[in-house]
C-alpha cells in the first residue's frame, strides 16, 4: 500500500505503466495542487508552532483552505495552534496531520491509516468530515487495518495482495466473496 501510495503521489514511480491523476502525470505541478495526503507516520516541523506550519503549507496552494475552516474540520484548539510541533501529543499530532491533508482544498485527499492512535471521539469526528467532504464531491482514499471502518465508509474497496488487486467491489460484494 506504501508503494501504490508513494506513486500515486509522484514520489516513487511504476517500473512499468503509467499513473495520471486528472488525465495528467503525476509530476505536474497542477496534480500536486489538488492532491492532499495524511500518512500513516506522523512528523512535524519542529521549532515551529502549529499556527506556522498551517499558515506556512497553506501558502504553497493556489485555493487553500481558511485557518477558521481547517480548525472548525479538524477539532483543533486555540491552544493548539499556539503549541510548538515537536510538544503536541500523539492524538494532537494527527489532528494538525489532517489539516495539513486538507490545507490546500484538495480534490482527491489520500489517507494512510488515518485513525491510528485516535481516540474515538477523534475518530468519529474524522468519519463524519471525511462523509461530509465526499458529500462536496472530493476524492478520497483511505488504506485501513480496520475492517469495519472500510465497510462503513468506503464506496468500494480494493483488496491487494503481493502488489496486485484479488479484489474490488462494493463493501457488500467484498463481504458476499468471502463466504
């Protein structure tokens, strides 16, 4: 999934074919625009407060999205914003993850193992912003360990293997498989 993921971003690239994302290569600067990623690792730009690295990432994208709006999303706190990275908690820490994910009002947001170390009213909160951004027609996706996240959030699912794809369908095809 690190792989597939990786390319998709234009980090790594396919030793055979190619990835386009918007019907353009991965490399263009126009795909990176749109593209918002929160990975399974979370590191933060130390010596710098949250409200920095937030200002500093929104800068880089042509439509951002607000401050206001990406506290209102996210949960994050006055208090948060004033907290210099590298003294955030766990949970803290992937909350300023995901909004540096959305920061720059991506169309398609990729999320690896997004819930890791949340607690569950983080996690719900997630759920439900990550339903409302489908709902305003965004991209999303999202590798997970837990099942029963994929099985209520997704529109479908891709199972892999050793790199290649045995399965792909709705949550309800996936299941009807496996019996």
């Amino acid at each position: 999934k690190t792989t597939t993921i990786s390319m998709i971003l234009g980090l790594l690239h396919p030793t055979t074919g190619d990835i386009n994302i918007l019907g353009l290569s991965t490399q263009d600067k126009k795909v990176r625009e749109k593209i918002g990623v929160m990975m399974q690792e979370v590191s933060m730009m130390p010596g710098l407060k949250v409200q920095e690295i937030l200002t500093l990432i929104r800068s880089y994208y042509p439509d951002p999205l607000s401050l206001k709006e990406l506290i209102k999303i996210t949960g994050l706190t006055e208090q948060d914003l004033k907290t210099q990275a590298e003294k955030l908690s766990g949970g803290q820490k992937r909350r300023v993850s995901f909004a540096l994910a959305l920061a720059g009002n991506p169309d398609l947001i990729i999320f690896d193992e997004p819930t890791v170390g949340m607690d569950i009213v983080s996690r719900n909160r997630f759920w439900q912003t990550i339903h409302d951004l489908s709902k305003k027609g965004k991209t999303i996706i999202f590798s997970t360990h837990y099942l029963q996240e994929a099985d209520d959030a997704a529109d479908r699912i891709l199972l892999f293997k050793d790199g290649s794809i045995v399965a792909d369908g709705t949550p309800s095809e996936i299941k009807s498989m496996l019996v």
